[in-house]
C-alpha cells in the first residue's frame, strides 16, 4: 500500500511539470490604467477646438495677453469667457479612467456601439509639442461615464462624464465674455473716468488705499472707491451688438458720453471702457479700446456715472491712521507742549516733566485721533495765508510716529478762528509730492491737544518711597516744625518740638501717594491767584530724601480753597502744574479729613498745656 501511494505522488507531479513545460508562459496581462486620460499643463495650450452636435468653435490664447481667450465668431476673433475656457482646460486635464480596452482587444462593432465612429464631441489641443486629440462617444449604461479615444489610436477608454456635459451644449455665444471689464478691484492700480470731454475723477491706489488727484489731491474714501469700482468692473453684456470693427458713430462711440480707464497691477496696457449711445430696451452702447466688438449693457450704469459726484470720494478722516500701531505722539505748542513716548505696554508723559500718563486717557486721545474728521476742506486756499506752509511759523504742530511708516503723520496747525477752529494741513511723506489740501479742524479736538498735558497725566501727584525719607519739615502759619525719621521712627529734631509720632505716621501713610482730583494748568501762571505765591495760603511739607548717598528735598505747598470747595490748589516742588487736592479723601466706604491730617497737631503736647485742635486757615 505504501509503494502505491508513492507512486501515485510520482505520476501526479512529473504530470504537474510536463503542463507546466507544454502550456508555456501565461498570456500578457492586460496594461495598467494611466493615471490620466490627457497629459497636458493648462499653462502650454494655444489652441482649442471644438466640434459638438451644436457646431465647431475655435478659441486661441491671446498673444498679448495670456490671461486672456478669444473666440472664432463669424470672421472675427473676439473676448471668450477666460474663467469658462479655463475651466473646461482644467476639468479635460483631470479626467482618471476607470476602464480601458486596447486596440485589438475591441472586437468588431463595438466602436459604433460606443459612438467612437462618430463622437458626440471632438477636442484638440494645440500645444507647443503638437495637436492633441480627443474623442467622446456615448455614455456608459450607468450615465455617469463616457467612452473615449486619444490621438485615434484605438484604445478605448471610460472616463467620467463629469466637466464634459456642458461643453456639449456650448454655442458660441456662451463661450463669449460677458463682463469685459471683470477682475477684482484689488487689482486695479489706477482709475480716470471722464464725462465727455471733462475729466471727473482721477484717483490711484497707495498701498491699501486710495489717493485722488483729480478734481482735488487728497485720500479717497475707501468705502465709496469699493461702491464707484464694483458696478464699472460687474458691467454685464445685454447684448452682443456687433463684431469685425463696426461703425463707432453709429452707436456714438466716436463721441462717448463716459470713458473709464482702469490700469491693473503688473499691466503696463490700460483698459479703457467708452459708454455711447442708447440702445433698444433701456439699454447703452458700450466698447473696450482694441476690441474689435460693441455691446449693450443696462442704462443704468451710465446714468450713474454721468450723476457721479466725485466729493463722494473724499475721505473725511484727516489723519487715516487705520489700526496702525503708534509708539509717540508731540504735541508742539509752545508753554502748552506734551509729548507721550509708549514704554512697552504703558504711556509716560515725557513733557513737560516725566510723569506716567493715564493709559485710559491715552487710549481715549488715540480712539479720537483715528476718528477725527474734517470740517471743511480747504480748496484753492493759500497754505501760507493759512499759517500751514512752514512747520516753523505754524501754531501749532502734531508729530506722531508709528511702528511702521503707516504711523507717521506731521500736522501743520494755524491759529484759532473765531469759533474755535483751525486751518491744518498734513506734510507729505517720504515720496509724496503733495499730501493734500488744507482743511478746518473742530474746535473740541484742538481743545483736547491743548489740554494733553494735563488730561493725560494720571492722578497721582507724586510717589514718595518710605525707605528714602530721612526728615519732615512743616511751614504753616509762620510755624516750622521739623521731625527725624531713622528706621521708622521718629525723632525731635535739634532743638525742636518731640514728635507724636502716631499723627506723624498717620500723616505719612496718607501722603506717599496722593492724587489730585484735576489738574489746572502751568504753575508758573499766576501762583498767586490760587495762593501758591511767596508765602503760600496753604501748609507747606518738606520730605528730605536720600537717594543713592545723595540729598534732595520734594515739597507739597497748598494754596487756597477752589471756588466750588471740597479742595484745595496744591503743587509739588519739583512739578510745573496746579493741581486741586481734595480736603477729603476716600478709603473705601470711609472718609479720611486728608487738610485735618495736612494741618493737625505734629507733636506731642507739652505738660499742663491743653490739647490743640487742628490749626484753621488764616491761624
């Protein structure tokens, strides 16, 4: 039994390699699908033609323009829709099978069966390298797909039917641009639009916005340039009136009524758009210089821009400064100048004395610098009669300095007029020629400039550090009284009065910081007249301070009670404004007596003397 299985297993395999030796090698697979039925770049096509069941079309890449096609119609090559042409370029380029027969395996009929002997669409490519060919039959049974040939070489293909369903339909007209003018208007570089022979509006781009220089030199609006370009570039064709230069005068083209040149970034050629006559239907004659077609377009676009008034342009905001960053801004006036620097996140006042400015006050004053509008402007008025010609002669100036360029503004102010407003007027920049026309300034923002030095400090009058303080000195009332203060404590003073060192150190801890309630203006303008004269109204305390091994004195003198009351005018020695100091001040729900505290009793009473009440004004 074993011996016939054995050769059993013998005659099965010398069975096995004589098939394997007899039937030689095994038939050709059949050849892998191409990654795409047409290998083409878009970029390289010249030519394309093509023939459906609705006619044969002929388009060409313009020469001139390579973004541009045109279009056989008639005799005369004319604008195609370049978006349509691309499109259809880009889908043919996409096109993946999903199936594929060679040559000799198609069997006889199956090409008519397909529709390869008389496709349903034809397209050539012309290309630097040759003609590129292809052919479209029926769908499949599914009708999603379509068969198709390249080059006629009998291979058959399936391909989706997708991209390809419209150009079947295509006729010439629907191939043909219908919005000559097109684009976006991030694109335009330059505008002119004349009314017949009268230029209206001269305008051009300067970075992100817009500058006019005709009728006026100035910034456009760039709102109102959006609303004057969008219609101009949407223009849409009603109607193809008629190909192969026809007669300009016949449709009052030779004398247009409006004439629109726009110049594109990167283009040196502009395009010029002439509005004629009126047409059938409401409608206007319209061309494109070097374009051998007129059309017809809505009527409305030429009322609008023959009812176009061009100080709708004009860009009301004096300063465009946008969102700019700003790190500076001068105000130069004179006794009234300021300046504020930023210091990393935060504003100092670094004129007329360094003080921190009041970050609210500073973001209100850039809030109302971005938002500042013109009055009036200034046409055809003399800069210098104005007093805005020369930045040494002018009233006053406004420097501001941005991170960027877009920052940087140098404003020219004149005098005050009767009402309060005044003449301005802006220097040009770097490259500018002209920066504009002058134009009025509201009295409520000159006052805001002219109170900067004062509005924008903050509150607080000054900032003593307890570790410096080295002695106190109080001039009131013809009285002086000077006390010691090592390691917080206080001391007499040679010869002085003993200390009562809890007043002392409720008097201290109340005015290491102090905050004024307003501010009223340079100290050196009548002193008198708020009782900061020579003596003063008021008390006058004296810290002497040691900084560094060095010796200085800071002092707070008082003047008279302001008119209203509830304060005092106050000013610090080394400071050069009046301020008003509240006789009271509050900590949290509670009122603290600060003129009490400023005026009580220093110092210990002596024995069998009785108790002293604060001293009054006038003791």
């Amino acid at each position: 039994m074993k011996k016939l299985t054995t050769l059993i297993l013998a005659v099965a395999v010398f069975g096995l390699l004589a098939f394997i030796i007899l039937a030689g090698p095994p038939a050709p697979t059949a050849p892998l699908l191409p990654a795409v039925f047409l290998d083409f770049q878009r970029s390289e096509v010249r030519t394309v033609d093509l023939k459906t069941a609705r006619g044969e079309f002929h388009l060409e890449r313009d020469a001139a323009d390579r973004d541009r096609w045109r279009i056989l119609s008639g005799k005369t090559l004319v604008r195609a829709d370049a978006t349509k042409v691309e499109a259809f370029l880009d889908d043919l380029s996409r096109l993946r099978p999903k199936n594929l027969w060679t040559a000799r395996e198609v069997r006889p009929g199956e090409r008519t069966t397909w529709g390869l002997d008389a496709p349903s669409m034809t397209v050539r490519l012309g290309l630097p390298s040759g003609t590129l060919r292809a052919d479209f039959g029926r769908r499949t049974p599914d009708s999603n797909n379509v068969y198709a040939e390249k080059d006629a070489n009998g291979d058959v293909l399936v391909v989706p039917v997708a991209g390809l369903a419209d150009a079947e339909n295509h006729e010439v007209r629907d191939l043909r641009e219908s919005r000559p003018v097109g684009g976006s208007s991030m694109d335009v570089a330059s505008l002119s639009l004349r009314r017949g022979d009268d230029l209206l509006v001269e305008a051009r781009r300067a970075g992100s916005t817009w500058e006019v220089d005709a009728p006026w030199r100035g910034a456009a609006e760039p709102r109102a340039m959006e609303e004057l370009l969008t219609p101009l570039l949407n223009v849409q064709v009603a109607e193809f009136v008629a190909d192969g230069n026809p007669d300009l005068d016949r449709y009052g083209l030779l004398k247009p009524r409006a004439v629109v040149t726009l110049r594109r970034q990167g283009r040196e050629k502009p395009q010029t758009i002439r509005f004629g006559g009126e047409a059938p239907g409401g409608r206007v004659h319209f061309t494109e210089d070097g374009e051998p077609s007129v059309y017809a377009c809505e009527g409305k676009v030429l009322e609008d821009l023959l009812e176009f008034d061009p100080a709708t342009l004009r860009d009301r905001n004096a300063l465009r400064l946008g969102w700019t960053r700003l790190d500076s801004l001068e105000y130069a006036a004179g006794e009234g100048s300021w300046k504020l620097l930023r210091i990393l996140e935060r504003w100092d006042l670094e004129k007329p004395e360094r003080v921190e400015a009041d970050g609210k006050a500073v973001e209100e004053l850039l809030g109302a610098l971005r938002e500042l509008e013109v009055l009036r402007f200034l046409d055809g008025e003399d800069p210098a009669t104005l007093g805005v010609a020369d930045p040494g002669k002018a009233a006053a100036r406004l420097v501001l300095e941005g991170t960027d360029d877009g920052g940087d503004r140098h404003l020219l102010i004149g005098p005050r007029d009767a009402e309060g407003n005044a003449p301005a007027r802006l220097l040009p920049k770097g490259g500018e020629k002209d920066a504009g026309a002058p134009f009025l300034l509201p009295a409520a923002f000159l006052d805001r400039l002219e109170a900067g030095r004062r509005s924008l400090r903050t509150a607080e009058i000054w900032h003593l550090h307890q570790e410096e303080i080295r002695a106190l000195t109080r001039t009131w009332n013809g009285r002086t009284e000077t006390f010691l203060y090592e390691k917080k404590s206080w001391k007499a003073d040679e010869g002085g009065p003993e200390p009562d060192a809890a007043a002392l150190d409720r008097l201290l801890a109340t005015v290491l910081r102090l905050e004024a309630t307003g501010w009223v203006g340079p100290a050196k303008d009548a002193p008198a007249a708020w009782g900061l004269g020579d003596p003063p109204a008021g008390p006058v305390l004296t810290f002497r301070l040691e900084e560094g091994g060095k010796m200085r004195e800071r002092s707070l003198v008082l003047g008279t009670p302001v008119e209203e009351g509830g304060a005092h005018y106050g000013r610090v020695s080394d400071g050069n404004e009046v301020f008003r100091l509240p006789d009271q001040l509050l900590e949290g729900a509670d009122l603290k007596p600060l003129w009490g505290l400023l005026t009580g009793p220093l110092a210990k009473e002596k024995p069998g003397e009785p108790a002293k009440e604060p001293a009054k004004e006038g003791e």
